[in-house]
C-alpha cells in the first residue's frame, strides 16, 4: 500500500543518513502532498484554463526545466494542519513548481511509475481558475532518497511582491491527492 509522507521528512533523514548509507533503491508512485479541503477543478463555461505564458496579475504561470526551479514537493514550507495550507515564502523572481510530485514507493506493487501516472486523475486551480495540464506537460526530476519524481510542469514567477495559491486534488492508485500552496513573493 502507498503511503503519503513530506518530501521534506525524506530529505532530513537522507540528509542525517547520506554519509553512512548506501544508495535508496528507487521507490513506487506515491503523492507528495497535504490534506486540503479543496473543489474540483474542473471548468465552468465562464472559467478559462490556465495555458503557459498566461499572467494572474503580477504573476507569470509557465514551464521550467529542471535547473533554477524550486519544488513545492521538495522543500519545507511551514504547514498548517488545520486549514490544510502549506505557506511558502519566496523572493520575487523565483521560479517555483506547484505541483503535487508522484514517485514509485513500493517496488513489489508491480506497476512502474509510468503506469501511475497514466492512471492518476489530477486537476489543478490556480487562484480559482483551473489549469490546462496538459498543456504545460510534466517533468521528472531526480531525489537522492525517493529516485525519480514526476509532476506536472506548472511554475508560478511573478516579478513583484505578491500573494497566489494553487490547489491540487485528484487520486493516485487509490489514494487522494488534496494539496494548497500559498505563495507570498516578496522583495529581493
């Protein structure tokens, strides 16, 4: 059975255990993400979707390569259980990955990372408004703990001080994907 966990929690221990351990064998399709009572993301005729290159406000919605982008996923940002939000404080031009990242954590499941990702439902809404995912595609990046991590390509930038959200929900091999990320840009 898959099991949800913080990314961040990994990184610590891969951290504390990196100089005595061996290599972590590459793990099975496991959501990185925070409960979050959410909507479904699906459009309304008066929604349009999110396509890269489109501005909120301040605020520019494109694709990054693996280099020079910060993952939601991946770091730790202060959470609060309660509201379900994890509020991550970053400068003004950063470019910063929303999405929930995917991994394989358990081999003997048979099915490989490629499956649960062709098998997941995911949707996206970014200050309300849904996004085209598979316009922005996805990306694998490489964790020393988990092996490879697969998310969909959306990066938020914004180019001045300014507060966004986006909401993930959907389900991976059963289980359910409810994530919320503010982000607050601030000065350099």
């Amino acid at each position: 059975m898959k099991r949800f966990g913080y990314l961040t929690i990994s990184v610590l221990l891969a951290i504390c255990l990196g100089a005595c351990a061996t290599a972590t064998p590459k793990a099975p399709a496991t959501p990185i993400a925070t409960a979050s009572p959410i909507t479904s993301a699906t459009p309304t005729a008066s929604e349009e979707l999110i396509n890269p290159g489109d501005k909120i406000g301040d605020f520019l919605i494109t694709t990054g390569g693996d280099k020079g982008i910060i993952y939601v996923s991946t770091i730790h940002c202060p959470y609060d259980e309660s509201a379900g939000i994890e509020s991550c404080e970053m400068k003004v031009g950063t470019k910063v990955n929303v999405a929930v990242g995917i991994y394989d954590d358990s081999p003997s499941s048979g099915k490989s990372l490629d499956e649960y990702w062709s098998e997941q439902t995911y949707e996206m809404v970014i200050e309300g408004r849904p996004v085209n995912l598979k316009a922005f595609g996805s990306i694998d990046i490489y964790h020393p703990v988990v092996g490879t991590i697969r998310l969909w390509n959306v990066v938020i930038v914004a180019d001045k001080p300014g507060k966004i959200s986006a909401q993930s929900t959907g389900v991976v091999d059963g289980d359910p994907i409810n994530s919320t990320a503010v982000l607050t840009f601030s000065a350099p």
